[in-house]
C-alpha cells in the first residue's frame, strides 16, 4: 500500500511540470491523484501559451499599458493646449446681433431762446420756436396715438424698435504679457512629454521585476522537484533497506516524512509561477484570459553580472526624469514671474467694427432704414495702478520658485542616496552570486557523497537530510542571489532615467 501511494505521487510530480508548462495552473492536493485524471487536465490544455522574452514583453507593454496610454493623452492634451495659446496671437473675429424692444422712450427738455433762434437764422430762412416746437413733436412721434410730448413739456425720443448687427475684431499689436503665457504653454508641453517618460520608465521596470519573478518561481520550482526526486529515491533506497532489515523502523518513517514534507513545496512553487505569470500579464496590459510563458532563466542573466556592474561607473542623474521635471517646473515658474512683471507694461492692441442699425415702430423689414456703423483704431492701455495685487503675485510666484529650489536640492540627495544604495545592492549581489555558486558545487559533492554512503549503510538518513537541506538552500541563494541582483539593476536603471526605447 506504501509503495502504491509513493509511486501515485512520484507519477503526479512528474506531471505537474507538463500542467504548469501549459497554462500554470496549480493542482488541488484534494484532487484525485490518478494517472488517468492528470492526463485528462493536460489534454484540456488543446493550446500552447504564447512564449515572451523580456524584449516582447517590455514591447508589448509600451503599446499596451494603461499608464501609458494616459500619459501619451495627457501629452495629446497639453499640445492642444499649446496651440490654443497660439490662437490669441491671432484676430480675434465676432458677429453680433440683437433686438432692443423700447418700454418707456426717454424725455427730452429743451428751453428757446427766441432771440438767439432769430440771429442764428441764415438765408432767409427763420425758423419761430413754435416751428422748432412742431418738427420735434412730429420726428419723435411718428406712431399711432403718441402724440410726443408728455405733461412736462418733454419730447419722447426714439422708436419702439431697435435692431442692430454687426461684425467686430481685435488683434494684439504688443502684449509682453500674452507673449510669455505663450513661452510657458510650451513648457506645460515639455512637462507632460517628460512625466509621460516617467510613465514608461516605471512600467518598465515594473515589467522586468515581475517578468524575474517568474524566472525565479520557476527556479524555486526546478530546486523542490528536485527535492522530491531526492526525497523520492532516498526513500526507496530506505524501504529496501528497511524490507531486509537492514534499516530501523525510525529510518523508514523519517524518509516517508521527508517525501511527504516535498510535496507541498512543489505545489506551492507551482502556485507560485501561477500567480507570477498573472501579475505579468496585468503589467503587461494583455488579457488575463490569455495564456503566456516566459523563455530563459535567471543563470541567462548572471552571466552578464560581471558586466553590467561596470557599466555605472561615473553615472550621474542628468536623465533622472524626477530632476528633469523639477528643472521644468522651476523655467515655468520664473517665466511666470516674468509674465506678472510684463503685466504693468502698456499693451497696443487693434481694434476694428462694423454695424448696421434700424429703429421702427412696425415690423415692415422691407421699409426699414438700414444706418451702417464702422470704425478702424488703435488702442493703447497704461496700466497704472492696481492696489499692489501685481506685486503680491510676482511676491508669491518668487517664494514658491524658492520652495521648488529646496525641494529640488532634497530631491537630487535623496536619489544619490537611492543610486548608491542600488550599486552597493549589485555589488553585495554579485559577491553573493560568486559564494553562493561555490557553496552549491560543495553542497552538492556532500549531497553526493552522502547519498553513497546511505546507500552502502555507512551514515544515517539524519545525515543525508542534513545535505540535501544544505544543498536546497544553495540552491535557492544562487537564485535569489541573481534576482536581487536584477531588481537592484532595473531600479537603477529607472533612476538613471535610462529608456528601454532609447
């Protein structure tokens, strides 16, 4: 019955990487163990997943990822800002229209001097004031029943309706002013195009740190199916053993325990890929749904550690995309501390309008007279005072450009901090990587030479759990020794301001 269920397992291990090769997907424990039912899971998987390197990772991501997407809009839109700013240089033309309906005409009061109306008079044209009198009344009531002329002695002036169309432009001779707000629309473009960098500088690594989190699931995988294996076989050696009586009871139990204590960690590293590959597709931007791989491993990558460590001597922080947009922010706010002093400079402007205007007391249109109104000029304004509020902005404008100076300075030193600190990361790593190797091949010779001297009965099963485990944790500490190593590189990179496209 022992050897049933051991060799039920040992079938189940061996398939496991057939499962986790198609699609990842970690077995319930519970699950019946059958050969037959396995079989039937690999079946199922009728396609292949989609092989990716980190190249066609890091590709797919610039073309895919929200972040990105957002950034290259927030782009799109500060362009079209720009070039809205670029639309006040130009005339800036209006059509206009509108309809007066009168409620109560205004009253007119003049007082005759019958004197001055007689020597005013010319041609021997004399006009009395009672003439004078009646013209007025009859121009300023042409309706029916208003007789123009109220209890006081006014005359109504104007018409019950009042119609009026036009067309008007203006267009900014000197303005220093708007010229600036310009200069700094610009700069609002170069700060979008340099946080859109950002973006993609981020998602980068974020894309390299879970495509080596993959790599080394499955090299936590690869290391506990070989502790199975080893596991496996050292118990089989232990039940023959133990069937001759050649081994004790304790013996025997503690092989089967160690079988037994193998089989979650393959589960668990096999889970592990699984959700791996999940949260490199979400970075990704691909569909969940989809079925990936990753190709390589990280023993790709460490021979290139030598290499690539060299390759930051002298580095400097010119491309930091942090310094780079606190640099921008810093030109945009002594721009604006230009365009508020150039707010009490005098501006010239130009000026044109055209309108036609109709007054009636109907709505016959085809009897109405239509008065053309135009006029070209130039217009100059001196701004004089303004109760100090220009003086207080530029004030404020000048204390926050102070702030960003400081926070600049804080800035920069905490990422010669960070840049230290992920070169002091590789270095440790790399030294790490070198004696981690060596203790590997010496933890496997003892492992080896354990495993001999079990099997001949001259050491315990103590002493080959004590090898195997030193030879478990050798091999997880060259892995981990090479993704740390590779995390600490990509945050580098990131803070190096280096582009993945450049």
């Amino acid at each position: 019955m022992q050897k049933l269920l051991i060799c039920s397992v040992s079938v189940v291990l061996c398939l496991v990487p057939a499962v986790a090769g198609a699609q990842y997907r970690p077995i319930d424990p519970a699950e019946p163990t059958s050969p037959v039912k396995i079989v039937d899971k690999v079946a199922d998987t009728a396609s292949r997943p989609v092989v990716l390197s980190l190249q066609d990772a890091l590709k797919i991501a610039l073309s895919e990822n929200v972040s990105v997407k957002v950034a290259d809009m927030e782009v799109e839109r500060s362009q079209y800002a720009k070039k809205g700013s670029y639309s006040s240089l130009f005339p800036q033309i209006d059509g206009s229209a509108s309809y007066q309906r009168t409620i109560k005409k205004q009253v007119m009061y003049m007082d005759f001097d019958m004197g001055s109306i007689s020597g005013m008079a010319a041609g021997g044209e004399e006009q009395t004031a009672e003439a004078l009198s009646q013209e007025a009344t009859r121009a300023g009531s042409s309706g029916a029943g208003s007789t123009g002329r109220t209890a006081g002695g006014g005359i109504e002036v104007g018409r019950w309706n009042t119609w009026s169309t036009g067309v008007s432009a203006s267009l900014p001779i000197v303005n220093a002013q708007l010229w600036q707000s310009i200069k700094i629309a610009g700069e609002d473009v170069e700060l979008a195009v340099e946080k859109a960098r950002s973006s993609r500088l981020s998602m980068v690594t974020q894309v390299k740190q879970a495509y080596y989190r993959v790599l080394l699931a499955k090299e936590a995988y690869n290391v506990y199916k070989e502790v199975y294996d080893n596991a496996l076989e050292s118990f089989c050696q232990t039940e023959r053993r133990y069937n001759v009586q050649k081994a004790s009871e304790l013996e025997y139990n503690r092989a089967k325990a160690s079988v037994q204590n193998a089989i979650p960690q393959v589960y668990e590293s096999d889970n592990a890929i699984y959700l791996a590959l999940w949260q490199l597709k979400a970075v990704i931007g691909m569909d969940l749904a989809s079925e990936i791989d990753v190709e390589g491993s990280l023993q790709d990558f460490s021979a290139e550690m030598f290499r690539d460590i060299h390759e930051f001597d002298g580095v400097t922080l010119e491309n930091n995309s942090t310094v780079r947009q606190l640099d921008i922010q810093a030109r945009q706010l002594m721009d604006n501390i230009r365009a508020q002093q150039y707010a009490s400079l005098p501006t010239l402007s130009l000026g044109f309008n055209y309108s036609i205007n109709a007054m009636a007391n109907d709505y016959k249109f085809s009897e109405y007279n239509w008065s053309p109104y135009s006029y070209v000029g130039i217009s100059l304004q001196i701004p004089i005072f303004a109760g100090g509020r220009r003086y207080y902005a530029t004030r404020q404008s000048r204390n926050r450009y102070e702030q960003l100076s400081l926070q600049r300075a804080d800035t920069e030193r905490q990422l010669e901090i960070a840049l230290h600190q992920y070169l002091s990361q590789m270095e440790t790593k790399m030294k790490s990587y070198q004696s981690a190797c060596t203790a590997e091949q010496t933890a496997r010779k003892a492992y080896g030479i354990a495993s001999k001297t079990y099997e001949v009965g001259r050491s315990t099963i103590t002493e080959l759990s004590s090898a195997a485990l030193s030879l478990t944790q050798a091999q997880l500490s060259v892995s981990q020794a090479v993704y740390d190593f590779l995390v600490a590189k990509s945050n580098l990179e990131e803070t190096l301001g280096y582009d993945f496209t450049e």
